[in-house]
C-alpha cells in the first residue's frame, strides 16, 4: 500500500500540475488584456472549475488498496474533461477586444437576439481564435456533459454557463469587420441544434428517399444511417447559411463569396464559366459545394425584399448572385460521382429548410426598409470619412425638418459593405495625391472603412446602454446595464 500511496502522490501531483498549467493564463489574463462579457464568464467558469478540482486533489485520499482500485479512474475522468477545456482556453484568450472584432460580433448578436426564440434573448457567444480557416461554433451541449461528469467527481464544480455559445474565428480574421459577417453561419449552428431542427429533417430526408429510392429500401440500417448523416450533416450547414442571409441580408453571402473566392466563377463578361466552376462545385461528406450553397442562398434572397436592391448593384458579387440560377442541378450531380446520386435528395429538402428558416424568422424585420432609407446617406458619410454613428436625414424641404437617426448594425454592414465593394475607387480619388492602383494604400482606406463602421456599430451600442441611479440617493450611478 506504501507503494501505491507513492504512485498516487506522484499522480495527483501530476494532474494538479497539469491543471494549474492550463487554467493559468485565466488567472493572470485580468492585468494584460480586455474580453467579453461573454468571454469573461467562459473565464470565470474555468478559474472555478480550477479552484474546485485543485482543492478536490488536495482533499483525495483512499485507505487501502481496494478503494484506491475502485476510485483510480476519477482521476482519468478529471484529466479527460480538461483536455477538452484545454482545446478552447488559449485560443479565446488569444481573442481579446484587440484582436478580435468584438463591436462587430456585439452587433451582430444584438440583431440575433431579436429572434426571441427560446433562450437567443440572454444568449451571449464568447470569441475564441483558431488556425483553420473556417469559422466554428462549440457544441455547448458536449461541454456541458464534460463539466457534469467533473460535477459526479466533484459536487461543488461550477455548471457550464448557461446561455453561452464559443464562436472560433480564424487568428488571420481577427482585426477585419466584414469577413466576420461570416459568424451568423455559427450563430445559426446554435440554433438548429437548441430548436433541434436536425431531427425534423431527418425525417424528411428520410422520406424522400423511401418515395424515390429502391436502392436505399435494400440498404441494410448502417448502410442507411450512414445516407441520412450525410443528407443532414449538408442539411444543417445550408440551414446555417440561410440563416445568416436572413440575419445580416447580402453582406452575409458577399462575405462567404470573398472568403472562398467564389468570384472567380465569373468570366470577363460576368458569366458562370465551365471551367471555372469545377475546384466549387465538389460535394464533400459534411459540407455541400460552395457552389451549391452559395447558389441556395441566391434562391432563398429571390424570395426576399433584398432581391430588388441585389439586382440593381454592381458590385461583382451581386452580378454571382444574380447569375447562379442558371446552373442546373444536373451540373452538381455529373461533377460528383461518389455522393452525386444524393444530390437531388437535397434539393428536394430544400423546401423544408426554407420552411424552418421561414418559422424562425417569423414577425422578425428583415431590415430591408430601414436600409433602403438609410444607405445612400451612410454611403454619403463613408465617402467623407465620417463615421456613420448618427445620421441627419432630411423628412422635408424646410431646413429644421432634419431628423438624427442611429443606424443598426444590419443597416451598417450592408451600407458599409457595398461601399467597400463599389467605391473604394471614388474615396481615394478624392484625396489629394492618393494612388488607387497602389494595394497598400487600397488596404489602408478599406481597413479604415471597416474601422469607421466598426465605430458607429459601438457607438449605436453606446447609445443603447441605460446607466441607472443609485436607488441609495447618493447620486451615484449603478453599474451599466445594456
């Protein structure tokens, strides 16, 4: 038994060790760095989650050999869910309100909290950086059976916070703004899976291939199963664009266009290429094409008062959407043999996927209206280098018939979105001595369009918050409440 009581001293210690390594940063992060209120909780979980596990390994003691047998394995439980944490603690920390768009992401999760389904009013997405280039959302339900299973070791281990998702950005990403439209795709993982839509589409996928499909009804069940994960695995990520169509308008798929460089599907004359289209259009086991994807959320926005001003625009990435409906189906099924043959099962889900999208969105404004009103002034400011946060907008002829209007973050991505894509050209042919053929000096005035709408996106923010009187009397105001 002495020999044990060594091992198990050398163990504890070890996993104390490993312990105080990963939370660590936590503990320190307050003297170096701004986050998230969102991030802060995510932060303040895993400190307490530390402190209980520590105090829990300090405490640990067995009397003999049989019990030491018996309670080995929570010790490999306890190392097992700090792995897990250990994948998402360095990266959120690396996302600071430096390196990460926070005002950008606030906005965005301000307009998502306007669903007002279940849950979306008190949620809040903590940011976290990744080396993939690809936007993540964490499966909060799996973190919060990690922390539960620390809970049946340890019963005074905090619970996983309540009402908050991790959304992972690509490191690369960090400082832009329009790119990072590209997280109301994570926003609408969140939901599918809290509304549990998945099952829903399951069913339909499942039949459609009953009613079409004699191969599959002599499938054996794996052989099935393996069908059905495939059709909603693609199901949800196209439920995940439609949603951020739906959330942010047009800026959502220019976004996704430029982050896949899916432009260069044009020719010179603004026309799908053949040969172009071939490195987009391949389907893979847990994502459709871009090209497919891209092409429902051109469909989805012809149902939509964005359609009229899309059609209008000039920017190249309209003129894309504008001309992927001439791609026909059979196209995606001939430029994919393996899982081709599951194409047109997709597209007969399609329908489903733009109901459940059509119930979410339910009594939501689109926001097309307000933008309609508001974009040619916000480009007016843009093209001044003033930042839009508050707009005088004319309602008359008479000079006081001048109203102030704060623009929402949707108004100001679409606005500041299409200004980027159409006119970069006017704002540096208008300052003196400026060069627009210089790239370095193209980068400079976007970043700085992004900057300015960024601005006016906390500023609307700013505007929102309520600072309450102490009911004390003393004067004093009470911490801010937005």
């Amino acid at each position: 038994m002495a020999e044990q009581r060594d091992y198990l001293r050398h163990d504890l210690t070890a996993l104390y060790a490993f312990i105080e390594c990963v939370a660590g940063g936590v503990v320190s992060r307050r003297n170096s760095a701004a986050y998230s209120a969102a991030a802060i909780r995510f932060f303040d979980f895993v400190e307490a989650l530390a402190a209980s596990s520590k105090n829990h390994l300090e405490r640990w003691s067995v009397d003999d050999s049989e019990e030491f047998e018996d309670r080995r394995g929570e010790l490999g439980t306890i190392r097992a869910a700090w792995r897990e944490f250990h994948k998402l603690i360095k990266p959120a920390l690396d996302a600071d309100t430096l390196q990460a768009p926070s005002a950008v992401v606030d906005g965005i999760v301000r307009r998502f909290r306007e669903l007002e389904l279940p849950g979306c009013k008190e949620t809040e997405f903590a940011l976290f950086h990744t080396s993939e280039f690809n936007y993540v959302q964490v499966h909060t339900a799996d973190l919060r059976r990690t922390a539960e299973k620390i809970r049946h070791i340890i019963p005074d281990a905090p619970l996983f916070p309540d009402n908050l998702g991790l959304i992972g950005l690509p490191y690369s990403q960090g400082r832009t703004a329009f790119a990072n439209c590209l997280v109301a795709h994570e926003m609408g993982h969140h939901i599918y899976r809290r509304m549990a839509y998945g099952a829903a589409l399951q069913v339909k996928a499942d039949a459609v291939l009953k009613s079409g499909s004699s191969t599959y009804e002599q499938m054996e069940q794996g052989q099935k199963d393996v069908v059905i994960k495939a059709l909603t695995q693609w199901s949800e990520e196209i439920f995940c664009d439609l949603f951020g169509a739906m959330l942010l308008g047009p800026c959502y798929p220019y976004s996704y266009i430029e982050a896949y460089d899916l432009s260069a599907i044009l020719d010179c004359n603004g026309l799908v290429s053949g040969d172009r289209i071939l490195p987009f259009i391949g389907f893979y086991e847990k994502y459709p094409s871009e090209m497919f994807r891209l092409q429902q959320q051109s469909i989805f926005l012809r149902e939509s008062p964005w359609w009229d001003h899309i059609s209008k625009s000039s920017a190249r990435y309209a003129t894309l959407l504008k001309v992927l409906h001439n791609v026909p189906i059979d196209a995606h099924v001939k430029e994919n043999d393996k899982l081709g043959y599951l194409i047109p099962v997709l597209d007969s889900i399609m329908p489903e996927i733009r109901r459940v999208i059509g119930n979410t969105f339910e009594g939501v404004d689109c926001g097309f209206v307000l933008f309609s009103q508001l974009n040619n002034t916000i480009q007016k400011y843009l093209a001044n280098g003033i930042v839009p946060s508050t707009l005088n907008v004319r309602y008359g002829n008479r000079p006081e018939e001048v109203t102030m209007v704060s623009p929402s973050p949707l108004v100001l991505l679409n606005s500041g979105m299409e200004f980027y894509l159409t006119r970069v050209n006017e704002l540096m042919c208008s300052i003196r001595d400026e060069d627009e053929t210089m790239f370095p000096r193209r980068l400079h005035w976007i970043r700085r369009i992004e900057e300015w709408i960024a601005k006016a996106i906390e500023d609307e923010s700013l505007e929102k918050e309520v600072i309450d009187v102490d009911p004390g009397g003393n004067g004093n105001p009470a911490p801010p409440q937005t």
